[in-house]
C-alpha cells in the first residue's frame, strides 16, 4: 500500500482506500512470493557473512515498491531493484537505519505503555464480562499499533524506489509526500 501511494503522489493520481485494496489484492501473492525471495537471499548472504546479507537486503530492497509501481515480474523486480539500488547503498543504508531507530523508538514506547496499562488490568484468568471485553480492546490496539509500525517501515523502500525512480532529485521524496 505505501508503494501505491507513493507512485499515486508521484504521478499526481489520488491516492484512494479501495485502490489501495485493490492494489493489495493484485499484488499481494506476488509480493509474497517477492518477500519469500528477499528473505532467502538475506538469509544465505547472512549465512556467508553479515555484511554480505545487509548488502543483499539493502539491493534487493525497492523490489516489491518496483514490482507495484512499475508491474513487474518477481524477476524483473529484483534486475530493477538491483539496478536502482547498487549506486546508492549508503543511501539507503542511512534510511533503513534512521526507519528502524525510529520505529523501534516507538515500539519501546508502546511496550512500556502496554506493561503500565497491563499492571492496571485485572488478571484474565479471574476477568469477568466487562473486563474480558477490556482485555480484548486492549490487544486489539496493540495488534493495530503493531500494523502502524509495519507501514512505517515499508514507507522506507517505496520512498526510496520513488526517489530512485524519479533519477536520484535531492527533492524527489519530500514531492512524493508533499
């Protein structure tokens, strides 16, 4: 979905809640199948040597924005992916870095609200009526702060492939998100 909405930003479309789900049903089992990819080539890169499986993660990044934005095969998406991303390793290094500080950041704040809330709830094995519905609401806010910070980092790789996309603008994603 963020690859949507950058490329809808990009091309000066609306970007609207039932493409963005048709977009997640088109593209979904292929990406799946692109996620599967990234993680087999991650993890034989990280089984070689570190370095060589952050290399890879960070090259084979921009394939599922690609495979959205431009509608690419798995294969065609991972050439694109290499091809935009092998000049620009630091750059993208430096977005993945500053994205997971920031989302781990939030993920620590919430985990310290969720343990100050949970001290505060009753225990679930003597809940009763009210009380379980509380519990329930309770995990179903964190299962949505959980998808927040999900979107978050995927914002990362489909800026990235809109900027690299757009020929490498020092502006390219401040216009893709303006």
């Amino acid at each position: 979905m963020a690859a949507y909405a950058a490329d809808c930003e990009q091309a000066g479309r609306r970007a609207t809640l039932g493409g963005a789900w048709a977009i997640l049903w088109r593209h979904g089992p292929v990406c799946l199948l692109i996620a599967v990819g990234q993680a087999l080539a991650i993890t034989l890169g990280t089984a070689l040597l570190v370095v060589t499986g952050i290399v890879a993660g960070l090259l084979f990044s921009l394939a599922i924005p690609l495979r959205v934005m431009e509608d690419l095969n798995p294969l065609r998406a991972f050439s694109r992916s290499l091809s935009l991303s092998a000049g620009n390793p630091w750059r993208l290094l430096g977005y993945f870095c500053i994205a997971h500080f920031l989302v781990a950041a939030a993920i620590f704040a919430i985990g310290y609200a969720i343990a100050v809330i949970g001290d505060l709830m009753p225990d679930p094995s003597q809940a009763q009526g009210g009380e379980t519905a509380l519990i329930v609401a309770f995990l179903g806010l964190v299962m949505a702060l959980i998808g927040v910070a999900a979107y978050l980092l995927a914002l990362v790789p489909a800026a990235a492939a809109a900027e690299f996309r757009a020929g490498q603008s020092d502006r390219a994603v401040p216009e893709v998100f303006d």
